[in-house]
C-alpha cells in the first residue's frame, strides 16, 4: 500500500479549515450543553468561544521518543510488512465533569506498521528481550487550555 504524501498547506486553506472545525464543534456543544429540555435557558455556543475545542500541543520530545521506538521495533523486524511507517492519531475523551462540561479532549498516537496499528514494543535495549512496552501516547495537552491565542488559526480575535 502507497501512503499518501501530505505536503504543507497555506495559511488561507489552514484557516478556512480550521473555522469549519470551530463551527462544527460549536455545534456539537451547543447541542450538549441544551441536551436537558427540562431547562428553560437555552445555552449558546459561537465559533470563537473559549470553550471550542482546537487543537493540541505536542510537545517534540514525545515525538522524538516515537520515532525512536519506532526506529528501534524496525532495527528488530527483518519483514518490510512489520515496519513501522506511520503514526495514527485517535481522538479519545475523558467523562465529562459534574459542572457540564464534556471531557477533556485527548489525542492518542501510535506507530502503525503496514497499516495495522502497534500498541506495544520492545524496550530500547540491544537484544530486545525486554518485556513490552504500551507505543501509545496520550497527548492531553488541548487548545484551549494549552493555546496561542494570537495565531491566525485560532479564530477571530
């Protein structure tokens, strides 16, 4: 299977993108936050609320220490079909708080070989007799808690 390149995009495109996210999102928690009909106030929720769900910083240790499993699961597997190749992110939440609000929104990535994702490696040691270790890393660092308020895609401001 060929992976498709993702080359850079311009800023135009990145932020017609990023505002049709914010507007679906805002969607999705207005329809929350009104979800009881037993209350009479109707909570409303705009694109360019705090509360609107962004993105998330990755810090680049962490995915320095993915590509360094991952170079390290490839050195071990002989077979091309067990390399590793890619990163699949997963978008995972927590249980929303008692106040309302959903729960905070994570990003979990992990190595994928041939297209199959792999959740466990062997630690960095030379002759990989180590027990496993989880490849999946919680990224729970999200805009807006962790933001750059003052970036064009960020929204209006």
């Amino acid at each position: 299977m060929t992976q498709k390149q993702f080359p850079p995009i311009n800023l135009e495109l990145a932020k017609a993108l990023t505002t049709r996210w914010r507007s679906y999102y805002a969607d999705l928690l207005r329809a929350y936050k009104n979800r009881d009909p037993k209350k009479k106030m109707v909570i409303n929720v705009t694109p360019n609320d705090q509360d609107v769900f962004r993105g998330f910083t990755i810090p680049l240790k962490d995915l320095k220490n993915i590509v360094a499993a991952a170079e390290n699961h490839n050195k071990k597997k002989k077979n091309k079909d067990n390399q590793i190749d890619a990163v699949r992110g997963y978008l995972a939440m927590d249980t929303p708080s008692s106040e309302g609000r959903p729960g905070l929104v994570h990003i979990l990535l992990l190595p994928v070989a041939g297209n199959k994702d792999v959740t466990h490696v062997s630690p960095m040691d030379e002759d990989g007799t180590g027990t496993l270790e989880s490849s999946i890393y919680d990224f729970s660092a999200p805009c807006p808690d962790v933001c750059d308020v003052s970036s064009p895609l960020y929204g209006e401001g």
